[in-house]
C-alpha cells in the first residue's frame, strides 16, 4: 500500500505541475497575442 500511495502521489505532482505549466503558457499566449491599447 505505501508503494502506492507514494506513486499516487507523484502522478499527483506530476499532473499540478502540468497543469501550472499549461495554464501559465496559455496566459502568456493570451497576453501576447493580446494587442496593446
């Protein structure tokens, strides 16, 4: 069980942190494509 519950929680930091990665590169495409007024 403690093998598992270790591996859960890696998948879990594994998909934050492509989660944070994919929201952060979807601002920056949002504010760079967004034109200056």
């Amino acid at each position: 069980m403690r093998l598992i519950n270790i591996q859960v929680v890696i998948i879990n930091n594994y998909y934050l942190d492509y989660c944070r990665n994919f929201v952060a590169g979807a601002l920056g495409v949002i504010v760079g494509f967004t034109p200056i007024k």
